[in-house]
C-alpha cells in the first residue's frame, strides 16, 4: 500500500540551483547523533533545588566529535541518567539545548523500564550475545508488551529528532541495538533523510537471531538507514546472511563497498571497529596522580609479573573462566608461583539480575579458592579490585600490567586492549615523571579471546577461545615469558594501528561512507510504500514510471504495424504460480491480439519449444521464440527454426557431469535439461549454501568451457550453459529486422519481462530501432514487471497487471471499425 504524503517528482531536484546554495550557505554543517543516554551527569542542587548537568568526558558520543570538521554543529538525542519531573521538563530541555545541544527525550518512567530494562536487556542484548531463553531460569521469553514498549521509545526518539532536524542537510547517525526500528520512523516521516546507524553490540548468526519474533521488523529497520556499521565482518556477514534467509535480499560489493539492493535504494555495510580516544588517554597518564600510583603499584608487586584484567561484572565477560586459567596456569607450573599475580578489576555491574549475582558469587569464590591453595602470607596469585576504580588508578595498573588478558565469550568490540596498548606506550612527561629514558623501548602482550570485537585488528596478540582452560592458561604462560624483543615488536605493530585508528578516524570515516550513500538522493524519484514498521522507500529513476493503461491504448490505435514480445514465466504467468500453463484468460487475450493482422506477436521464453507449443496451441498466429531463441517458431503452421550459430552443441558432454557433482553436493538442487542449454537450478538449497555453489560452478564451467562455443550465466537461483549467440536479444533484432526488409517497419514496439534475460532484449530494441534506416522511429514501451532497476523505461507491478494491460490491448483492437479491418486483411493479402 502507499503512503499518504509522497514526495513529488520535482521535490528536491534542484538541490544544486542558486536558491539552494543561497539558502544553505550560511548555516552550519550538522550532525545528530541519536543514543539510548546523552552524554551527560546529572544531579540535583542540595541548595538550591536545580538541577545541575555537566559532560561526561568518559562517552564515545563525546569523543567522535574529533572526526568532524571544526565548523560541524552536533546536536545529541537521548534520555538523561535522571527522572525530570514533568514539571520541570520544559526548563531542563531549554537549558540542554542551550548549553549542551542535547535533546533529552523523557521517556515515561514505566516505559523507560519496559524498553531498556525489559526488552533491550532481557530480549535483545541476550540475543545478541547468543543466549537463547531456553527455559525460566534462563532469559524471560518474548513479551509482546515489552516490544510495543520499545517501538513506543523509538518512536519518541524519533519525534524528538524530527524536533530539530533540517531534513535536506543533516546527517543523522543512531546508535546501538535500544534504536534499530527509529530509522522506520524517520524514513516514513522524510524519504531522502541521511540516515546512518552503528551497532555497537555483536549481530548472532542466524539460527541465533531467526528466533527473534520480531527478527523481520527489526531487519526492516535497519534497512531504513542508507550506511550500516558493525565492528567486524563477521557481525556484518551475520546480518547480510539475516537479509538474505528472511527477506531474500542479495548483496554484492560495488567499488570495494558492500551493498543491499533494497527497493532501489542501495543500503551500505561498513565495517570498521571503534578506536580510543588518544588525547584522553595521555591526558591520564600525564597526571601526577597516575606517576604517583605507578610507584605504588610497582613497590607493591615488587619482583611479581602482573597480569591485568578489567571486565564489567557480567555473565559474558568470562572473568570465572579466567580465574580458572590462571589456576591452571599455577598448577601447572609451580616455578611460577610468587612470581605472577592476575589484578582483576571488576566493574560495577550495568544489571543487577540474577545472573549477575551468580557471576559475582562464582568469581570470589574461585579467587578465594586459589588463594587459599597457591597463595602465602606475602603473595596473593589474585587480587580482585570490586569497586569503583578512579581513571587514573586503571591508568597506572595499565601502565604496569606485563600482560593484560581479555577473557570474554561474547563482546561487541571491548576496548581494554586499546587503553592497555597507549598506556604502556606511555608519554614523555610521564616518562619524566617516573625518571625512564625517554627512548626506552616499550612492551606489551595480550591474550584476548577470539569472540570480541577488537581480536581481528590485533594480529600481534595472542588469541585464545575461552572455554578452552588450557589454551588460555598456556597462553598466559607464553605472554609471561616470551622474549623481550619480540614483545617490543608486537607492541610496536599494535601501537602503530590504534594511534592511527582512533576513535577521530572511526568518526570521520563513517561520515564520509555516509556522505557517499546518500549522493542519489535527489536524483531518484522515491515512493512510500507498506504500513508500520512493515514500511520502506522506493527509489527509482526519474524517467522511470508506471506504464498507463490509457496512455499505451491510445498509441496502439493510432498506429498500424506492431511488434510485441512478451516473456513468459512471471510476465504472462505469475512467477509463484505452481501450474505454469497459461489461463483461459491469457489464452483468450493472445488469440485476439495475434489475430489482428497489423500485429506480430511473440512470446519468447527460456522453456522448452515442447511445453511452449502444447501450452500456447490455441494461439495459431502466435510467433514463439524457445530456450532464449535457439528455436524460433513464426505461427503453428510453421516449421521450427534453429539457430544455426549455436548448432554445436558437443559442450553439453562436458558440462552435464560437472553439473551433476555439484547437484550431488547440494541438497535442494537440481538440473533442468533442454534441447540447447543446460541450467542448473538452487532455488530450493540453503540460501547461503546454493549462492555459494553457483558461484563455485559459474567459475569451474567458465574454466572448462573457455575454448568452447557457449556461455555460462548466472540468473535468479539458476546457473545456465547455452549456445554463443543464443539470447532473447538477437531474437528481438531479427522479428524487427524482418518487418523492415519485408516493407513493413513497425511504428510501435512493446516488450514486456521481468527478468535479466529480457533486459537483453530491452537493448536490443533501442539500438535496433534506433538507425538511420528508418524514417520515423517507432512508439517503444519497454517494460519490465516490478519496480526495480531496469533499462526499461516502464514498469508494470506483477503479472496480473500485464494482464489487464493485454486486455486493454486486445480490447482496442477487436473494436475497431469494421471498414477499416477489411481495408487492413485486403492490403494484409496483397503483400
């Protein structure tokens, strides 16, 4: 269905005009960025009653500022970290955008508690982190109230930023999994809106995320947007694998970028992990603060290596099973008892569910246990630090750490070995202050576990899978006592990528991938179509529009000599239709066409001559062109012509057994043997599986057929082998080349298809009508069924349309004047 308030075809063409710039030129750049919390504390004045809110220098949100231009305006969407009361709304939202350029939103606190704490931290983020709720005791099942509460937010989220949004110029970027159906909302709200969004979070696979029963709105969503970010090309695999399963959309890499094909609009995928923000971080360390508890820490583990951990306090971060590697890491190597110490500073916890406190129990438990067992009066092997920890404190054990190890079994991106890495590259002033060299070499080791985000950018760290005890305990071990010079060179190398990619580049990079997205805005025509979260843009180009009834009616009759080709499976007969042969009202509508001798009439198809001809009987006039013209067929009382280019056909030996192993392979697969071509079929197979496949078996045909006369083709869900010189193209030049050499040229042209195969034939009609042997170029109405891209200058919305155009058609002609189809048969037998 269409949505009321669409964008007319002139809306915005002109961007580029005079008015435009005259307009534009003297605001500033702007970006709204969008989060679940603004970047901001907030408290409450003792004295005085009022509130008081100050930036927290500590957020992301904060630091990407460094990646814009100097001149870029940033406004922030978000709730506060307080309850405002309603009261008092009006005032701190004034005094927000004044002082802060922060829209707070206010969520009610009833829906602010089923929205974060109930769906997004119950639903959403255990989804994501692979946690399926299998039973009560783990995770809460779905609850429809609970989702209607996070589509409620979001959409006052997006109210809010419709509050201060210049549609034609600012950018928006959303952030995290709280806000994946708000871009729905402003794309309803504004078609050409520049829309990013950035999943901090991992995206699961999807047998993990098909589980979700609302896995196709929150797709949707995001689909919305016109640049994707994600941490990792596994997360962004994960989320294009989702695309493809339950929405089947494909995806292709264009100019080394991926893109989704979404409508007409193309969706973006950046993948681009997060950096730090650097200036911060040396700021730490050039505190005197942060050289005094250096000292400390160093008199206190005096002759001790010390291994770091800094995790939140949650079921994720496998801080017990670090615990546990350490032990075994001690057990297994009593020379190293005394002289190695795990520092695990925990987090306040952002939950405080059940789990949580499992996590925590289970953690002092094993610290406890190893410390009773390992331990003496003057060495504890682990010292778990549970409260809340100054910046400059986890500084200076940063600084100090040997080896800092990052245990976790699922994290979206995880910047402790970042921090780490700036930390012991340290900074003059503080080498100054701790009386180093200033051109000492400097160290470092990581152990990070292979499911965060952060482990593909660190190749010079030692990555380990979490719940192999042993494997984390060795590696432990090896980080402890590998050589000097080698530590030097991986911190070097790591050193060197998180200095140049911080959190600055991530910014500026993703804006610019944005800025490129949205370039076609304004030269498509765009329409709004499907309700609710069901709803999504259709972009297409200005020449492009829906072939009027009226207006090909009224062309057919002013003219005399028509060619018209039309392609079968999903043009004439519905694609989805489980009986392929045509109605009785396809039939009907063809026989009249064909039997208005003004007309040539063919159906030209990829199926068998055999099928076509039995189908298509009733139609005696009508020309049929089979297996993409190898067989053309002028009426029923004709013989069949073969097309003499593709007459060897030998190839076929060698390609039907490479495609019978590959049938053997792939479950749901099979091959569909023609008189002149092969193809080999995976519509039914695992979407990824059979993609891949086709793949595999375009490059093996290509390679084993490089010397023979056939081409290989990739179609939907279909790899096909035909004869060279075989395509519904040529089929098309040769009925209209007839029509001019027998004196009779066509002055109009329809063709109509809804595939690749017919946009062969598209082509071939525009160049071959285009010469200069005709005197006046014919009416052309090519069309294809479906609003896609297309080189047809029409569109015709499914089968069941080509229908009612054909009926137009035939209507038109079986209503002529009765003198004038005598004149037509009479001049129709002189010839």
């Amino acid at each position: 269905m269409t949505v009321p308030g669409i964008i007319s075809d002139a809306d915005g063409y002109d961007s580029n005009d005079g008015d435009s710039d005259a307009t534009s030129s003297g605001s500033r750049e702007r970006k709204i960025i969008v989060a679940n919390m603004l970047p901001l504390h907030a408290k409450r004045d003792t004295e005085t009653g009022r509130w008081c809110f100050s930036l927290d220098e500590d957020l992301l949100l904060l630091h990407l500022k460094d990646g814009f231009s100097s001149d870029t305006e940033v406004i922030y969407v978000g709730s506060l970290k307080a309850d405002i009361d309603a009261s008092e709304q009006e005032e701190v939202a004034q005094k927000l955008l004044d002082d802060f350029n922060c829209v707070p939103t206010f969520l009610p606190h009833d829906l602010q508690k089923k929205f974060y704490l109930g769906f997004c931290k119950q639903h959403l983020w255990p989804l994501f982190h692979y946690m399926l709720p299998m039973c009560p005791d783990h995770g809460d099942r779905f609850d429809r109230v609970l989702w209607q509460a996070y589509v409620s937010a979001n959409k006052i989220f997006a109210d809010k930023v419709m509050e201060v949004i210049n549609p034609d110029d600012d950018c928006v970027w959303v952030h995290d999994y709280h806000l994946m159906v708000l871009p729905t909302f402003l794309r309803k709200r504004f078609n050409r809106i520049k829309l990013g969004f950035f999943l901090h979070s991992p995206f699961p696979s999807s047998e993990i995320y098909r589980t979700l029963p609302v896995r196709d709105e929150i797709l949707r969503g995001l689909l919305n947007c016109d640049l994707i970010g994600f941490h990792t090309f596994d997360y962004a695999r994960h989320f294009l694998s989702c695309c493809s399963r339950m929405l089947g959309l494909d995806y292709e890499s264009k100019r080394g970028h991926i893109g989704l094909d979404y409508f007409g609009r193309t969706v973006y995928i950046k993948i681009l992990p997060v950096g730090v923000h650097m200036g911060r971080l040396e700021s730490v360390l050039n505190l005197p603060a942060t050289a005094t508890k250096i000292k400390e820490i160093e008199k206190q583990f005096d002759g001790k290596k010390l291994i770091l951990g800094i995790d939140d306090m949650d079921i994720f971060k496998g801080i017990s099973l670090k615990l546990l590697a350490m032990e075994q890491l001690l057990q297994q190597h009593p020379g190293m008892r005394g002289k190695v110490v795990l520092v695990q500073i925990v987090n306040p916890a952002r939950g405080s569910g059940k789990d949580v406190q499992e996590a925590k129990k289970e953690t002092y438990l094993t610290a406890k246990r190893i410390n009773e067992v390992y331990g003496s009066p003057n060495y504890e092997p682990v010292v778990l630090i549970d409260r809340p920890v100054p910046r400059f404190e986890k500084s200076a054990y940063y600084a100090v750490a040997e080896c800092c190890i990052v245990n976790a079994v699922r994290d979206g991106m995880n910047l402790v070995p970042y921090k780490y890495i700036v930390c012991r590259q340290g900074t003059p002033i503080m080498d100054e202050a701790l009386g180093r060299e200033r051109d000492s070499p400097h160290t470092s080791m990581l152990v990070v576990s292979e499911f965060i985000g952060c482990s593909p950018s660190l190749s010079g760290a030692i990555r380990v899978n979490p719940w192999d005890i042993d494997a984390v305990a060795d590696a432990m071990t090896l980080a402890i006592n590998m050589r000097d010079s080698e530590k030097q060179l991986r911190h070097e190398k790591h050193y060197r990528y998180v200095s140049t990619h911080d959190v600055a580049y991530w910014a500026c990079s993703f804006a610019q991938d944005l800025e490129r997205a949205c370039r076609d805005h304004y030269s498509k025509r765009c329409w709004g179509i499907g309700l609710g979260l069901g709803f999504r843009v259709l972009s297409l180009s200005p020449s492009f529009r829906r072939l009027s009834i009226d207006h090909i009616v009224s062309a057919y009759r002013k003219t005399e000599r028509r060619a018209i080709f039309l392609d079968y499976d999903g043009t004439v007969v519905p694609e989805t239709s489980i009986i392929k042969s045509p109605g009785p009202e396809v039939i009907s509508v063809l026989k009249t066409l064909c039997s208005d001798p003004n007309n040539t009439v063919f159906i030209v198809s990829g199926r068998g001559r055999s099928s076509l001809s039995e189908w298509l009987a009733p139609c005696e006039m009508l020309g049929i062109a089979a297996e993409h013209g190898y067989f053309i067929r002028w009426n029923k009382t004709s013989e069949w012509e073969t097309n003499h280019l593709g007459a060897d056909l030998e190839w076929k030996k060698i390609v039907e057994p490479v495609m019978r192993s590959y049938t053997e392979a792939t479950d749901g697969s099979n091959i569909e043997i023609k008189e002149s071509a092969l193809v080999w079929h995976h519509q039914d197979a695992d979407p990824d599986f059979g993609s891949c496949q086709a793949k595999e078996l375009l490059d093996h045909l290509e390679s084993v057929l490089a010397n023979e006369p056939a081409v290989v083709k990739r179609g939907q869900h279909i790899v096909e082998v035909k004869p060279q010189g075989v395509s519904k193209g040529l089929v098309a030049e040769k009925v209209l080349v007839r029509m001019f050499n027998g004196g009779r040229p066509p002055d109009f042209v329809m063709c109509v298809g809804d595939d690749r195969s017919d946009e062969d034939m598209f082509e071939s009609i525009l160049s071959t009508v285009s010469g200069p042997s005709l005197p006046v170029p014919p009416e052309i109405f090519a069309c294809t069924v479906g609003r896609k891209p297309s080189k047809a200058k029409y569109y015709l919305d499914d089968a069941t349309d080509v229908l009612k155009l054909l009926q137009g058609l035939a209507t038109a002609s079986s209503s002529k004047p009765r003198h004038l189809a005598d004149i037509e048969v009479s001049f129709e037998s002189g010839t």
